[in-house]
C-alpha cells in the first residue's frame, strides 16, 4: 500500500510481501511500500512488529527458519523474491546495501579502513572509474577527516560513531540504489547520533538513494524520513508522509505509540499501552491491535482490516474516520510536594575505580527523601558505577557515604543487614535480573526470606501483594522468568525490591531494554508507587527525555564528574554547563508533535 | 527460531503455565526421545539387564566347577568353561553388578566433589581459586590409571578404596567444566541480587547457581560414568577387584585369555559387553549433550535479541 500515486521512479517496491516461519504461520504479511531515489522511508516498530525481517528481505534475505513466501521485492525493476542465492549474492552491494545495528559486524577487524573500502569497491567494478577519489569523496561526504589518517586505521582505533560512518560511507561507495540502516544509531550517545543522523541524511540526497530506515526510536524517525510506516505485528498499520502520520497519527497503535515517547520539552505523564503484542503466528483473528485497543468492537475482530486512505495516508483500521485526532496527550506532572532539606543520602567526595582506572571522580550528591532523583549521563559517565557504589555492588571507592546519618561501608558483605533491606536496587536488564530456574513466587518471596523469615502464609500474602502493587495477577506467582514480557519481568524486578519496603530504592536505567510502550508503563509505574509509598528514588538514565516525567532533582555526570545538579525544571530550562546545554540540544524529539488541544475526548485512560 | 522473532514474548496461555515444569527430567526425556539417546539408551539397558538379573538366573554357582579348563560350548554350559573349568555363562551373568554399582558409586563421587571444586573455584575467586585449581592441574599431570594404581598399591586393593580413588581421578576435569560454566552465570544479575540481600555464598552456589547448572552437570555425569567403566574393568584386569574366586567381566578377559584359542568366548563376551556399555553411555551422554546445546543456543539468541531489539545479519 503506498499513499502516494505512481511516483515517477521507484527504487524499490514492496509489494505484498508475506514471510513465515518453516512451522507455517506468517510473521510478515501484506507489507507493501515504495520507496523513490532520494527517498528515506521510516519502518518503525516495536520488538517482534517484524520491522527487522522486512528490512533483510530488502536484500533477499530470511533469518534461519523463515522463508520468503510470497509477493514481490522489485529493486530497479528486478523482482528479488525467487531469485537464487548466487543472484542475489551479485545484487547484494551493487544494488542493496545494509548497514548493520553493530559497525563491529560490517567491519573486518584485522584489516585498515582503506583496504576495507578499496575491496568493497573492486567487488563492484562498475561502481567507480576511479576507486581512490570514489572512496576519499564518500569519505568526506560522512564528514569523516581524510587528513587524520583515517584510510591507515583499524576499526578498533576509531570511536564507535566513526566506526558507524565507516560502515556507511561504505554502503554508500557502491553505488547501490537502496540502503538499508538497521538501527544504525542504537547505542551511539545522542550527539554522535545526532551527526550520523546527518550524514545519512545528507548522503542519502547528494547521491540519490532510496533509504530503509528500521527504527524502534519515533523521535530518531521524525527528523529524518518523509514517509513512516508503522509496523505491528508483522503488518503496515499506517503509512503516510511522516509529517502526517507524527502529528495527527489515525490509528489507534500508533495514537498509543506516540503517546509514550517521553519528551524533554516538558514535564508530561506518559501513557503506555496495555498488553502486550501476539506472538508472529499467534495473531488474533481480525485486527491484530484489538485486543490492547480502546475502540475495538465486534466487527474489528471479524477480518483483518483493510487499507484504507485517511487524510492522505493508509491506515488499516476500520474504524479509522472516527479516531482521527483522538491522540491522546499526558497530563502536566503534578507538582510534586517541595524538596525536603533533610537528607537521606549524602554522598561526598566519591572517587571510584576499576582496577587503577579511575570512574567516578570526586562526586558529591544529595538525595532528599521522599523525593526521585535522576543521575543522567551517557555511556562511560561513570553512572552504573555510582548506582553500584551505593548499593553495594562496587567496593572499590573512596569518599565518604551516609544514608539515614551513618557511614555506608563499601560493599555488601560488609554491611548490615538493615541497610542491605532499606537500599533496593532494580537492574538494567530485565533479562539476566531473574533466576530463569525459579518461579516468580519465588524471585519475589527470597528477600522477605532472608530479611523478615516470616511464616509460609504470611510471605505468600506478600507476594501477592506485591505482584499486585505491579499490576500483575496472583496467576503470574507459578510461571517461570522465560514465560514473561521484558515489561512483566521488570515488574517482577520491582516488586522483588518492593516487598521488603525499602526507604531507597535505585533504578539502573530500568527502562533501556524496553519497548518505548512499555517504558511508559514502568515509567508511571515507579511514579505511582514512589508517591504511594514515600519512596525516595534514584533514577540513573541516559534518557533526558524521560527525566522530566519522573524526577524532582537531577545530576548530570560528565566523565565521573558531576557537571551540574538542582532541581529538574531548572536544568531543563536553563542549564549552567556547555555540556548540559549540547545534551538537551541533541536529544532527539519528535519532529512533529501532536497538537495541543487534542485527546480531550480520548478513550485512552491514562 | 520463534524466540529471536519475539523478543518481547508475551506469556503463552494460562494452561500451559500451570504444568510446573521439572527441566532437569525433561532434558534427559527429549534426549532419550532422540534417535542417538534411544540408541545410546537401549545399548545401556541392555548390560544393565544382563549385570542386575543375571545372578538370579545364572544356571550355576559362579565359582563351582562344572566342565574341564576352556572346555568349548555345549548344550550344558552355553559359553563353555573357563581357565579353572568353571560356567563362563554363569561367570558373565554374575560378574556385572559390582562393577556397575562401583563405576556408579565413583562416578557420583567424583562428580560431586569435582563440581564442589569447581563451583566454588568460580564463584570464590582469589585464593581459593588458586588452590583449587593448581591441585586439579596437579592431580590432572598424571595419567588417571597411574594415580589409582599408585592410590591402591600405599593402601591394598579394597573395595571402596578403589571406588573413591577411581572418583578421586574424575573429579579434577569435571571441576574445570563446571569453573568455567559458573565463571559466567556469577556475573549474571540475578546471582548480584541475591549478593544484595548479603546471601552466604554457600546458599548462593547451592540455590542459585547449582539449579543452573543442571545441565552441564548430566553431561558431566554420562562421561564420567564411562571413563568410570573403562577404569573399573581394567583395574580388576590388573588384579585390583575382588579378590580371585567372585567373578568380574575385567579380571574375565585377563584370567582367560591364555586360552583364547580353545575357548574365545570366555574373553569375548566380558569384552563386549564392558564396550557395549561404554558406547551406550557415551552415546546417550551426547545426546544430552546435544539437547542442551540446542536449548542453550535457542535462549541465548533469544537474550540477545530480547536485549538489542533485533539481530543482526549472520
Ligand atoms: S478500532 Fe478496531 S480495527 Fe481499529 S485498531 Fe482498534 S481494533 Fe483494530
């Protein structure tokens, strides 16, 4: 489906394309899409929406057990869906090229950048008359800088960003028609994101290629592509001119999408969507979104709605007329009561290292209690190390630590078992955070075991409890980690840390393996239950956007320093540091907001 | 393939949950549904048969004389007589038993304290690592029958002696597989959150890092069970069983094969039977060991993927 007429000239054309797994059911079905020289659409989705499987069989490619089994994949003209894997090795690279999430995989760690470039060029002849200027002018167009020496390097002496312009510049040398960027900005700190962001921009004009861009990150998304295409459950759900879809989005998913995606512009509640996605071959009948859907009625559930053309755009959703500009928008944070004097948390002078290598250097902090603080910071800033420090798990510091007026030790075997119950700490990673050998009833009962030994009946109502405080149903206590969403794990991580009721509770970057939907969840999550339960909080995040909603009072590490600390709204609206003021500057925000004013109506329930 | 596809996996339904599953046990049955476990099963089954039956159905006493030396088979005695005249068939009958509970008894003892060593190697760290593992690397410098002879030859040739010396040998290489499986899983977050609760380090081996390593430990178990066999047999042929009289299949093929000649059965048959049960086990072992593999790969790509958002191109 394509929302524009029959442009002039199509560099690539999907069209009704459907893979399955071996086992029979589809996980991609009826994607269709154009995309014309010049052109970058956006294929942005959720885990498991099949965004990455589409973007592969863009080169003809399906992941071990899936195939290819119907539609059409034209690429200048070349239909790729039956082709042989010899042919398709030859329109790899000269017509398609794929940028990798990791430039580590597109890069040859044992050879120099420019015998990389040279080899990649001589596979491709046609390419270039004149290989050395080919490469020096791809270079420079990625805003890479021939005279450092580049050409003479190893992937391993360039900086993550460089590697990543590397590994464009290269897809772009070829010449080929289509490239294809798989997230190619993940992990990248914001302002090197920002620039590559740039050169894919620019490349993309200047040589006039059509561009795939799969992307989780709507905010990345919205100042890059001209057109979006909404991916759930393994279909197009909208696609239209992104300025469009991003600023007055039709259907209901993408509404819901849109509405998670924190903002740093101002202190908003965010609203997540409920539910989960169906697993690919497990798809309701009907519409796939029904079951997590405010509109859905009776006839969504009776076929799979069709494309049709709202507004400029295709949406699939039958009830598309009458959701038009229902997006619903967070509330204004409520004022959150006046930051205490007290303090509960006292760090002073902390130095930290690993080894003889020095991460933290002489960091002060204040944390007030029954207030949320966020320690921001890009990757390397030293704040997994502070979270650590304080709870326990690094103890290899020097400095001074109070918490409740007495020292803290460095490291918890050489605390109380007091202190180790009022400091709890949720990880990161949702996924290595739970003993995948033990039930949930039992992740959760373990600290009330070891800290309170109360009776079986009695730890049993508590974790019930618990689980409840995290919306999760008694009937989730005998399922297994591996039977869990990543967003139901990380409630089951909070809920671990909640049972024993903590004075502190420190969240690592809690929300950085979830999908953006769910990140809203956790996010109101946290915010309720601090406030229900006069929790004081510590938000480490590499998300400024996400720290208006949640904190009261921020510090941003630099480095292992503390760069500048105060309250939320003060940083985010005039911030002192060069640093803090480039930071704000490169989060990436959605381009195209909703407008204000809409949502009054909104079924969506924040 | 389904879990790289489904990152965010959401809960399967309700029904399915409820069945508690028991992973260990469903490991060892899907490896045993395999065509290579069915195999390496039956092979195992059968010697087990022959050594726990046999004696209640042997035909004669095992040590009574019933036929002249290396006598050839008759319709009396099946497998004919051996170098003092006595059943072959009745011998072989009665001669598994005690090996297989001692090969059994060394195994689960080697295994044990190797993954003891092991465990606590990895998840100590420091000078108990060291210790443990510059012991492992000495006891691993000499050739395992040499250290159990020499074990045997301070003490005497008793029985239990030789099941904990043939353990004792088997527990240096499981420690090393099990120190590295545990290297890894004590860096993983939920091992840190029971550290935070300022869990004992004992607990934390036993009840978070054992029932992880369920797996590595069944394989660990097959293959020592077979070195264990191969062990056992040729000990009792250098004479180190039990003493002369009580029959065994390794002391079988050392005591008859003077008489090869005249009746090759007395040798053959131990002889087979001890190789039938050593490629069954190793058999079945790899099997289990190719279940878990395939399982252990299929969650890590799912970790992966769970934590990237996507994978990449191989
Ligand atoms: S209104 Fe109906 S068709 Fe539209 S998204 Fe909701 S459930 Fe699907």
């Amino acid at each position: 489906m394509t929302a524009v007429d029959a442009p002039p000239s199509t560099s690539v054309e999907v069209e009704d394309l459907q893979i399955r797994l071996a086992g029979g059911a589809d996980v991609v079905d009826e994607v269709s899409f154009r995309v014309r020289p010049g052109e970058i659409l956006g294929l942005v989705g959720e885990s498991g929406s099949g965004k990455t499987t589409v973007a592969l069989a863009l080169l003809g490619y399906a992941r071990r057990g899936l195939r290819i089994t119907g539609g059409h994949i034209r690429v200048g003209g070349r239909d790729l869906v039956g082709l042989g894997e010899g042919e398709l090795r030859a329109v790899r690279g000269a017509e398609v090229a794929y940028v990798p999430q990791d430039p580590a995989a597109a890069l040859n760690p044992t050879l120099r950048i420019g015998h990389q470039m040279r080899e990649a060029l001589a596979a491709h002849p046609d390419a270039a008359d004149d290989p050395e200027a080919r490469i020096a002018q791809v270079l420079v167009d990625a805003r890479l800088d021939l005279d450092s020496g580049i050409l003479r390097k190893y992937p391993h002496q360039l900086s993550g960003g460089q590697q990543q312009r590397v590994a464009i510049a290269m897809a772009f040398a070829c010449r080929s028609s289509v490239i294809v960027l798989d997230e190619p900005t993940t992990g990248l700190d914001v302002s090197t994101q920002r620039h590559v962001l740039e050169t894919v921009r620019n490349l993309c004009r200047s040589y006039g290629v059509a561009a795939v861009y799969v992307s989780h990150d709507l905010a990345v998304v919205s100042g890059l592509v001209s057109q979006v295409a909404v991916m759930y459950a393994g279909r197009v759900i909208e696609l239209g001119p992104t300025e469009r879809v991003f600023a007055d989005p039709v259907h209901p998913y993408t509404q819901g999408l849109l509405a998670a995606v924190p903002t740093p512009e101002r202190a908003e509640t965010l609203i997540g969507v409920p539910g989960h996605p169906p697993r690919p071959g497990h798809r309701p009948s009907g519409c796939s979104f029904a079951p997590r859907c405010p509109y859905a009625e009776d006839r969504c559930r009776a076929q799979n709605p069709p494309p049709v053309q709202v507004d400029g755009r295709l949406v699939r959703c039958v009830r598309a007329s009458q959701t038009a500009g229902a997006t619903p928008r967070g509330g204004q944070v409520v004022a959150p009561p006046a930051v205490r004097t007290e303090t509960l948390l006292q760090v002073h002078g902390l130095d930290a290292r690993y080894g003889r290598f020095a991460v933290l250097r002489h960091v002060d902090l204040r944390v007030a209690p029954e207030t949320c603080t966020a320690v921001v910071g890009e990757s390397g800033s030293g704040k997994t190390t502070l979270a650590r420090c304080i709870v326990g798990l690094h103890a290899n510091w020097s400095g001074q630590m109070r918490f409740e007026g007495t020292d803290l030790a460095p490291g918890a075997r050489r605390r109380d078992k007091e202190v180790l119950e009022r400091i709890q700490y949720v990880f990161q990673n949702p996924y290595t955070s739970l003993n995948p050998r033990k039930t949930i009833r039992q992740i959760v009962a373990q600290p009330l075991a070891h800290f309170r030994a109360l009776g079986a009946r009695e730890t049993d109502e508590r974790v019930v409890t618990a689980l409840g405080e995290v919306s999760l149903g008694a009937d989730f206590a005998d399922r297994y980690p591996d039977q869990l969403s990543g967003g139901e794990r990380q409630r089951v991580a909070i809920a671990r840390a909640l049972v024993v009721e903590p004075t502190l509770l420190v969240c690592d970057e809690v929300t950085s393996a979830l999908d953006v939907s769910v990140q809203a969840v956790i996010v109101e999550l946290l915010r309720r239950l601090q406030h229900e339960r006069h929790l004081t909080m510590l938000f480490i995040t590499h998300n400024l956007a996400l720290v208006r909603s949640i904190a009261q009072e921020a510090v941003v590490l630099c480095d292992g320093r503390v760069v500048e600390s105060g309250p939320v709204e003060e940083i985010m609206e005039r911030p002192a540091d060069p640093y803090t003021v480039r930071l704000i500057q490169d989060v990436p925000k959605l381009a195209h907001r909703v407008g204000a004013g809409s949502g009054g109506a909104s079924p969506w329930s924040p | 393939m389904t879990s790289v596809l489904v990152p965010d996996s959401p809960s399967p339904a309700p029904a399915a949950v409820r069945t508690r599953r028991r992973r260990g046990s469903s490991t060892l049955a899907r490896a045993a549904r395999t065509r290579r476990g069915a195999i390496g099963l039956a092979l195992v089954g059968i010697v087990v048969a022959i050594a726990v039956i046999g004696p209640f159905v042997a035909p004669y006493s095992p040590t009574a004389f019933v036929t002249s030396p290396f006598a050839a088979p008759s319709g009396s005695t099946l497998l004919g007589g051996d170098v003092l005249g006595r059943d072959v068939l009745s011998r072989v009958l009665a001669g598994g038993w005690l090996l297989l509970v001692m090969a059994s008894a060394a195994t689960v003892f080697g295994v044990v304290v190797g993954a003891a060593a092991g465990i606590s190697a990895a998840y100590l760290r420091g000078s108990t690592d060291g210790l443990i593992m510059r012991s492992v690397d000495v006891i691993l410098a000499f050739p395992s029958l040499v250290f159990v002879l020499l074990l045997v030859s301070i003490v005497g040739p008793k029985l239990w002696l030789i099941t904990i010396a043939v353990g004792f040998v088997q527990a240096p290489p499981v420690a090393r597989v099990l120190r590295s499986a545990t290297l890894d899983l004590s860096e993983r977050d939920y091992v840190k959150a029971v550290e935070l609760q300022g869990m004992r380090p004992a607990k934390v081996m036993s009840s978070e890092l054992l029932p992880n390593l369920v797996s590595p430990l069944m394989v660990e178990l097959g293959l020592r069970l077979t070195y264990s066999i191969v062990i056992m047999a040729g000990l009792a042929f250098l004479g180190f069983g039990q003493p002369p009289p009580a029959p065994n299949w390794g002391y079988m093929i050392q005591e008859n094969r003077i008489g090869l000649s005249s009746n090759p059965w007395a040798v053959i048959v131990p002889a087979a039977l001890i190789s039938v049960l050593t490629v069954g086990a190793n058999t079945f072992t790899d099997a289990i060991a190719r279940v878990v593999i395939g399982v252990e790969r299929q969650g890590d790509d799912a970790t992966l993927a769970s934590t990237l958002g996507l994978g990449n191109l191989p």
